[in-house]
C-alpha cells in the first residue's frame, strides 16, 4: 500500500519567505510526527499530531513555525519568514498506535522528507 | 522523560566483518525500542522493534538486537557486513505518556564500509 509521502521533495527559497511543507501520512495512522534534520545531525522533534490535535509543541523552534492536520489526514508544516538556519530536511512520520491487544503496533513510518535550502 | 545514547558517530568496518552498534537508553521502565536506517537522500527505514518477550529480535536485512535490561541497552548487530549497508544507523525509544507517544531517537552512527 502507499506509504507516507512528502511535497515538495526539494525546496529553495530566499531567505523571509514564507514555505509551506505537505505531508501525508499512511491512511487510517492516527499520530502523525514532525522531524527536522540538520545536515549530518540526529532527528529533532518538531510537533507530534494525535488525530487533528497537537498535544505537544514543545519542539517548535520558535513562533515562525506552525503546524496544522485537517481530516485526521494530511498536515501542513509552515515557515514563516525563513532564516538560513531553517535549511535542513524535514522529516514526516505517522503511526497506527495500535495496543498490545490489537496486535500492537507503534513503529513509525517514514516519508522520504522535504529539503528545504534557504538562500 | 526517556533519552538515548549512540556513543559512537562513526563506526569503519571492512567487509565481511562483524558489526555491533550501541544504544543505550534511559527510563523508568521496559519502553519500546527500535533501529532505524537512513540511506543517504532517504528517509528512515525500521530495522526492528522490541516491545516485549524475547530480548534477541531478528530483522530485515541480516540485522539482529539484544535487549538488556540490567545494561539499559539495546545495541545491534550484524554477523558479516555488506558495503550496501553503508548508512546512517538511528536507535529510538518511546513510551506512553499521559496518553501521548513522542519516541526519542539517538543522535546516529554512520557506518562506513570497505572493500
């Protein structure tokens, strides 16, 4: 079946521009994550989704990023007034969250990111 | 709140040898563990998981983990390496808080390969 996907797979913008980054998740995933990674760095985590609900923000840099998920589907990843340190790949998971009891299943699947350089 | 530790950035092995890459982890109790690959230009692939019972779990690829809970590890390992698996190695660790899961992911070990 399809996979989680990411749009644009590559995007270069001017420096204050604002971007908006597409991620949609496997079909039926109820969480859904975002990931920022620096070149040659770990994973930062950005903002988790459980169905259209952001319980955790903690990870957003700062007021210039926001986050939104429509139909417990695809979500949205929004720069504003880009800096040139925002450059990096973000990354997009979604999980099932299933219980023990339904076969338990919280491994997260990948999409294959959003490059983003900002000049 | 749960972290991870891969101590080593870079691991070189030749090929044909045998592997083992560390994680270890910190939280109060059993969490759910996982291995992760990232080709280069990839996003991450799951190797293998550990929510419960036998502490060695086999995966894709060759690869095999040991749970260890007196060591908090959960390093992984192959027998004999090929070049393709030249890649970026990630540990992750989640757990159910408050009725969130966040996993953490370690910082990454690149593993080269020679010839």
């Amino acid at each position: 079946g399809a996979g989680v996907s990411q749009s644009p797979s590559n995007k270069v913008t001017e420096k204050g521009k604002d971007v908006e980054l597409r991620c949609d998740p496997i079909s039926g995933h109820t969480a859904l994550y975002w990931y920022r990674q620096r070149l040659g760095q770990g994973l930062e985590f950005l903002i988790y989704f459980q169905g259209n609900s952001a319980p955790d923000k903690s990870g957003l840099p700062s007021d210039r990023f926001s986050a939104e998920r429509t139909g417990e589907s695809v979500s949205t990843l929004t720069i504003q007034r880009t800096q040139q340190e925002d450059s990096a790949v973000y990354l997009c998971a979604s999980s099932a969250l299933r219980g023990f009891l339904s076969g338990g299943d919280y491994e997260q699947y990948f999409g294959p990111g959003t490059r983003l350089t900002v000049t | 709140a749960q972290s991870v530790t891969q101590p080593d950035i870079h691991i070189t092995v030749s090929e044909g040898a045998s592997l083992e890459l560390r994680c270890n982890y910190s939280y109060g109790a059993t969490p759910y563990l996982f291995w992760y690959v990232q080709s280069p230009g990839q996003g991450l692939q799951l190797l293998l998981k550990y929510f419960s019972g036998d502490t060695l779990v086999q995966g894709i690829k060759g690869f095999e983990a040991e749970f260890k809970r007196s060591q908090s590890s959960f390093n992984l390992r192959k027998p004999s390496v090929h070049w393709s698996d030249a890649a970026e190695y990630f540990c992750a660790v989640g757990a159910l808080s408050g009725g969130s899961y966040i996993p953490t992911f370690g910082r990454g070990t690149s593993l080269i390969v020679h010839p």
